[in-house]
C-alpha cells in the first residue's frame, strides 16, 4: 500500500555548494566587519561571514591568476594585480570592472596598499620598485626606488598628514619613504630574514614589526630607532596590536604598555608586554595525535595548523586568522574562544555523510586525517582530530549523533556528536588491522556494531559497548569479534542489511560475497557470491524494501542482484567510467549513482531508464548520500567542491499543473474572445500563449469574417513588435504547408505593405525566416499556376461539350470562349489572386538583395 502512493523522483537542483574559495594566504574584511575578500587563482571571492556563502565572485577576464589585491578601507573601491600586469579597479558589489591599467612594474606585483584616505594605492613589485597610484585622477604619482628584491609589504603611516610610507623587501630593512621628497628617510635594520607584517600604534608614534627570524621588534618611529627586541621563539607571519581602551585582564594584560598578538608557525595565538618582552597568555588547542606535536602547536615547520596571516576586526573585537590549510577561523577576544571556522580549500574529497537528528551537518573526510564537520545553516566548520593518516570512508548510525571513520592508519574510530552544543568527541577506536581500512559500515537497527573492510582482504566486526562514553575523556578501546579473509583483493565496500542479519562486501577481485552476520559472538558464514563485473566493485548496498541488493563496478555498470538464488536481475549502464558510489532512493524503487566521470544519475528501477544526469563537478565523485527524509542529497568530488541537492520533483510537478491550469484558462478566454470577435486581444493571448497552430486558428477566424482581409490588416499592425517578430516566425512555419500557406500569405502581405524594409529587417531573426520564405513562396507560385490551368481547360471543356439535340454552335463563338477563358486566367494569375502571393514573391526578393 505504500509503494501504490509512492512518487518518482525526476529531478534535482544546487541546494549550496560547500567550495574551494581561498588559495592565497592573506584577506581582507569589509569595515562593516559583514564580508571576507580572498582570492583563489582567477578570482577575488566575497564570503559573507553570517552565511557562509560566496555572494560575489568577481573574475579576471584574462584568466591570468591575481597575484595581490586591495580593498580601501570605505569598502568602496576593490584593485586587483594580475600575471598579465594589469591592475583592475572594480565595484565589487556588482561584480563589474570599473577601469583597467597596465602597471608600469616589469613584472608582478607582489603587494599592494591603500592609505587612510582611499585615495592613493601603493604598489610593490617583484622588480624591487614601488609605484604610488592616484586612483581618483588616474595617474601615478611617484616611483620608489632602491629596495633591493621582492617588495613584499608596502604600509601608509596612519596619520595621513605626514605621507609617509614604509616598505620591506628580501634585505630584511624596513624602509621609510617621505612622499613628499620621494626620498627613503631612513632603513631600520635589526631583522634577519623577511619582514612579515607592521602594526602601528594609535598615537603613530610606534611601530611592531615581525618577522620568520622569531623575534618582534618595537620601533620609535620619532627616533627612528629600535626601542625593545622580543623573542618571540617562532617564524611569525602576524602582528596585531591589542586596543589600549579595552580590558585584557583575562589574558594577563594588567598594565596600558604595548601588547600584541603572534601568529605563526606553531599554530596558536599568543599576547605579548612589550615592555618585559615577556609572553602573558598562550592561546590552547587540541592537540593532534601525530607524534612529535608539542602542547602549543605542531613541527615548528609544516603543521597544518601553523597560522599564515592575522588580521583585527576593531568593531566587534574579534581576530580572523588563516592556517597553512586555508582555514579562516574567527576568535572572539578577548577570551580568544573559536566563534567561527571556515574551509577555504579542502583538497580531494573522499566521503561525505549527512549528520545530526536533522541532517543539519555533514562530515567530510578529505585527503588529510582530519575529519571536518561543517554546518549547513551558516557553513562555518569543526576540525577534528584524531586519525594520523588519511581518512577514507564514512557511515553514520540511524540516530544521526554518532559516526564512524577509517583511514590509512590502520584504525577506526566512533564519534558521538552533542546535540545542543554541536561538539564532537571520538569515543572509541580500534586498531587491529593489518593494511589501510578503506571501508566502514554500521548496524542500521541499533548503534551496536561497526563492520570494516581493509585492503589487508580481510572483514571484520567490532562490537560496541552498550554504554557509549559521552567524552573522548573516557574512550573505549574496541576489540573485533570476528576477522574473515573475504577477497583475494582489497575490499572496497561493506554494507549491512536493514535487519542487521545481512552482510555484503565488493573488492577489487571483481566478486560480491553475501554473508551471514548471526548472533553475537558467531563467526561469519559466506551465503553466496555475486558473479558478473568484469572490473573491481567499487560500492555495494542493500535495498530498504526488497530482498535485492546493488553493486557498482569499474566496468561502467550498476548490478541489481536477487538475494534468494544470487541472480543478476537487472543491469545499468550509462556511465562513461567507474561507478563508485550508488545509494536507495525513493523506497528502494530508485538509484543514484556518481562516477568517475563527474556525473550523478538517477535510475528508475523498473523501466531500466536513467530519468536524470545531474552535471555539477569536474572530477571523480567519491561521496554520495541522502537525508533520512530523503529530500536531499550530497555529493563530493576529487574537485574539492562538494554539492547540497534538494528534490524538487513536487515542486516541479505543482508548476506543471499551474501550469497547465493556467493554460487551459486562456484557451476558454481564447475561445470567449474569438467569439465577442475581440480579435487583436484574442491574437495578442494566442501569441503570449507561444502555440503557432492556436495564432493560426485566430488568423483563419478573423479572415473568414466579415471584411475579412480589412480586419487582418487592422489587427496584425495594431500589434507590438515582439508580437510581430513571433508573427514573421510562425509566417515561415505555415508557408512550408499548403494548408496554411494562404493564410501566412494574408500576413505576409499586410508586413510587406505596410512595414519599410528597414523596419523589417530589425526584427529578431528576420533575415533568415525571410530567406526562408522565398522557396516556398514560388513553389506555392508554380501550384497556383498549374491549377489555374487545369480549371481554364475544364472550362473550355465544358463550353464545348454538346448537350443531346441542342442546335450547333459556330466555330468563331467557340474560340471566342477559350480566348475569353485566356483572358480570364491571365487576369486572375495577375490581378486576382486574393492572397497576392506573386506581389509577395518580388518583394521577398527585393528585401533578400
């Protein structure tokens, strides 16, 4: 009874995207504090930071990626530099190029700068040069030269009026420039590697700068001198000065002396006194399970963590910071508490799965061994740790709070999510496996046990503990009760059946195996094998309603096979490469499957038919699932981009039936005006309508009535012109017909007439459906002269049959009456033909030469 009320699925559409929006590691943020500007390659991307979502995604025409960008500090005007050497200015909120110009610097340009004013944009180039722009009067002011390398940090002093700018290149000096000389003042030298970052004081009077040496120096910019040195014992990418008017206490700031924050390659923020050099708070985080990571951070060199850019937000005192792994995460001072974390790049995506009571999350394993949870609401993101290699496959209890993973390091791990607060904590893991864990699958009636497979050819079942732990605090070690050699090859997929009876696994050795699961405590007993793949099985899942399972293979194809005698029942092919990840839709009665090919298709079971390919990604789809309500869908791909779909099949089917109600309503308002002889509103709705054949039934009432030709001509030119250019478009479809050739004539005529050649040839599309007219028109033009013809000799004929005993008639009158006949037919070919086709005909002509 269930299945009689059951609707197909027929189609799809892009819910959101979770994509790749960073790549370089600085941005910037709008001074309403409501946008973050960042670049990937191409293009600037603008991320509103409520939602999460890109609204703007401005591009650079020339495909050449942007190697610097500014944003003056009104948020009015957006620059971009490029490979092509161009600088761009743009109106960011319209996605719109305002004005290009070449810079004058020989090679990229590796920074850029607006000052207080928004008025002057400065420039540092590759070529060791800095060029100051005028972006209101278009000109460039000065030309800086005398930095030796790439100049790699341009700054203005905050006070405008001394028009000073102070720049860093590849010789470690910091070089004060006097704008209104041109000269350098000075170059403060103390730093033994590349500076990093400036941080001036509100009074302007000093001056923090950072660099990879791991120190921080403070300068008194009067003096021009080095007023204390802090070792800060890490390459620091980022300084930012803390607010004197705010309280810090919390973080150990007692006295009004300089403090600042450090960001750098040990991955955590940290408060220094300027004054002691001393460091009075350290930011704690998680720490991975990696060996070698220490309690602050990661390798002084190369963890992921390690922070890459800082920047203020003053307004709502908060700090945004970017990791080597293009991670921008918002913290809350001053207690520097994590508000929000978003993913600018995830790489590979290998497995996705929708979590929480209401599928409001997902989790994404990518290629790293981290797992990223990421909500959907607003897109912002939980890190966590926990494997030391990289995960490979997902599946999530019927609850939606706890997951499960695998990954390379041998292991799985059990994950409970918290409800109200979103946290996420492993719970239990287990490590017995002899290779790579590249499958996992979960007991679907109650959270009791986990199955993996392994590319060691092995199966195994791990049981769970009736009490899960709440915190990975009090983690349970699992210990698997049984180990099967299921494959001579790496086992691909597992899956349980809905009654947790049922065990199936696909492996590269081209065979599905059934196996039955049994009570607690029983080994596995092999059921039956699942023959037929010419290639590896890549997924494999069981139906929610019948007695069938699903298999997907590298060959291409998707196998439907009976559990009862191990049959192929059906075969679907219609993906170009490998089909790795199918899924039950629709109560069992349809598939999804995604490919190597970056497509997704929707099958209908019973009629075999693929009813819809769904075309969003460039690479492989490794991850596919839907929602427990089975209203949408996630997809995910080695092109980092991952898609939300939603079902829009009753949307879709409710606009039809609008549709189609709307539809039959102007058909009986068609047929009331015809017959209130309304005819230019009955022309004009026949034609909104787009139905050729309803016009052409209105141009045969109006003819066909009184006055007929008169009431054409008055209702056709009383048209618009984009109903007339629809006109001239069905004209050249009915000609090609000898039933509705006259009535296309009768319309031909009046925009002939009345309609100057020029006026004519601006309608969209004229020139061809006029061309198209021609061949016709005097094939139409030779069948009216052969029945002409025909309808003289038949009345010549009939003129010279002789009635039985009628008196006979003379030679003379008889050809009187063929050369009257004559006569007649010459002027009907010329003169009266109604529709004027050969009129028509030359004018035709005329309009083509």
């Amino acid at each position: 009874m269930a299945k009689s009320n059951l609707q197909f699925k027929t189609n799809y559409t892009v819910d959101r995207y979770v994509m790749v929006f960073q790549c370089f590691p600085t941005l910037q943020i709008s001074k309403d504090e409501k946008f973050i500007f960042c670049t990937c390659g191409t293009r600037v991307n603008v991320l509103q930071i409520v939602t999460g979502k890109i609204v703007h995604s401005i591009e650079q025409d020339d495909q050449e990626d942007i190697t610097s960008f500014a944003l003056s500090l009104d948020d009015e005007i957006l620059v971009t530099a490029s490979k092509a050497l161009l600088l761009k200015q743009w109106d960011w909120k319209q996605a719109q190029c305002t004005r290009s110009w070449r810079a004058i610097h020989n090679v990229p340009i590796a920074s850029m700068t607006f000052d207080p004013t928004a008025t002057l944009l400065a420039t540092g180039g590759c070529d060791g040069t800095i060029k100051l722009w005028d972006v209101v009067k278009q000109y460039c002011t000065h030309n800086l030269k005398g930095s030796s390398g790439v100049v790699h940090l341009v700054e203005f002093h905050p006070d405008i009026s001394l028009l000073q700018l102070f720049s860093s290149a590849s010789d470690c000096g910091i070089r004060m420039w006097d704008l209104r000389s041109s000269q350098c003042l000075c170059v403060l030298q103390s730093h033994y590697s590349p500076v990093t970052s400036l941080a001036f004081t509100p009074d302007g009077a000093s001056m923090v700068s950072s660099g990879r040496d791991k120190i921080c120096i403070v300068w008194d910019l009067k003096s021009r001198t080095a007023r204390r040195t802090v070792p800060v014992y890490e390459a620091v990418e980022s300084v930012v000065l803390l607010p004197e008017d705010e309280d810090f206490s919390e973080v150990g700031v007692k006295t009004k002396e300089i403090h600042f924050i450090t960001a750098g390659s040990k991955g955590v923020l940290r408060v220094w006194d300027a004054s002691s050099a001393r460091c009075v708070f350290t930011q704690t985080l998680p720490s991975p399970p990696s060996a070698g990571g220490s309690e602050e951070g990661g390798e002084e060199y190369g963890d992921p963590r390690s922070l890459t850019y800082c920047l203020p937000l003053p307004s709502s005192l908060r700090l945004a910071t970017v990791t080597a792994e293009h991670n921008i995460l918002l913290y809350q001072l001053p207690s520097f508490t994590t508000q929000q974390q978003f993913v600018g790049f995830n790489d590979e995506v290998l497995d996705v799965k929708f979590l929480g009571k209401g599928d409001t999350h997902i989790v994404v394993a990518t290629n790293s061994s981290q797992l990223k949870v990421f909500d959907l609401a607003t897109s912002s993101c939980k890190i966590l740790y926990g494997h030391t290699d990289t995960v490979l496959s997902l599946d999530v209890f019927k609850k939606g709070s706890l997951f499960v993973s695998c990954a390379k390091d041998k292991s799985v791990r059990v994950w409970r999510q918290d409800p109200d607060s979103g946290q996420v904590s492993c719970v239990a893991q287990g490590c017995s496996h002899a290779n790579a864990v590249g499958s996992i699958t979960c007991s679907r009636m109650k959270e009791s046990f986990v199955v993996s497979g392994s590319q060691d050819c092995t199966i195994k079942v791990w049981d769970l503990p009736e009490t899960i732990p709440e915190t990975d605090g009090d983690m349970f070690q699992l210990t698997s009760r049984v180990t099967e050699k299921a494959h001579d090859k790496d086992v691909n997929s597992v899956a349980v059946s809905p009654n947790d009876k049922l065990l199936v696994s696909g492996s590269q050795d081209r065979l599905a195996k059934l196996w039955s699961l049994g009570a607690p405590g029983a080994d596995l007993a092999l059921l039956g094998v699942f023959r037929g793949h010419r290639r590896g099985v890549w997924c494999v899942q069981f139906s929610p309603m019948d007695q069938v399972l699903a298999s997907s293979s590298a060959d291409g194809s998707v196998k439907l096979w009976s559990l009862q005698d191990f049959s192929c029942l059906k075969t679907f092919e219609g993906h170009d490469a490998s089909v790795l990840k199918l899924i039950f839709v629709s109560r069992g009665t349809q598939l999804l499957t995604s490919g190597s090919d970056g497509l997704v298709k929707l099958w209908t079971i019973k009629t075999n038919e693929c009813v819809k390919t769904l075309d969003a990604h460039q690479d492989k789809v490794w991850g596919l699932h839907a929602t427990r309500k089975d209203d949408r869908v996630v997809t995910a791909s080695a092109d980092s981009n991952i898609t939300v779909w939603t079902d829009v099949t009753e949307v879709e089917q409710a606009e039809e039936q609008a549709k189609q109600e709307d539809q039959i309503l102007k058909k009986q308002e068609l047929s009331n005006l015809l017959h209130e002889k309304k005819y230019l509103k009955a022309l004009g709705l026949a034609i909104s309508l787009d139905q050729p054949h309803t016009v052409l039934k209105v141009i045969k009432a109006i003819r066909q009535g009184e006055d007929g030709a008169k009431q054409l001509e008055k209702t056709v030119l009383k048209l618009r012109q984009d109903q007339k250019e629809s006109m001239l478009r069905y004209c050249a479809v009915w000609n090609t017909n000898a039933r509705s050739c006259l009535d296309a004539q009768a319309v031909i005529q009046v925009m002939l007439t009345h309609l100057s050649p020029e006026e004519l040839l601006q309608y969209q599309g004229a020139r061809a459906h006029l061309e198209g007219l021609i061949p016709y028109t005097e094939r139409h033009m030779q069948r009216i002269g052969r029945l002409l013809q025909a309808s003289m000799f038949l009345d010549y004929m009939w003129q010279k049959m002789r009635v039985t005993g009628a008196p006979a008639r003379n030679v003379n009158s008889d050809n009187q009456v063929l050369e009257s006949a004559g006569d007649q037919s010459e002027a009907v070919q010329s003169h009266t033909v109604p529709w004027r086709v050969n009129s028509n005909k030359s004018t035709l002509k005329r309009l083509e030469e």
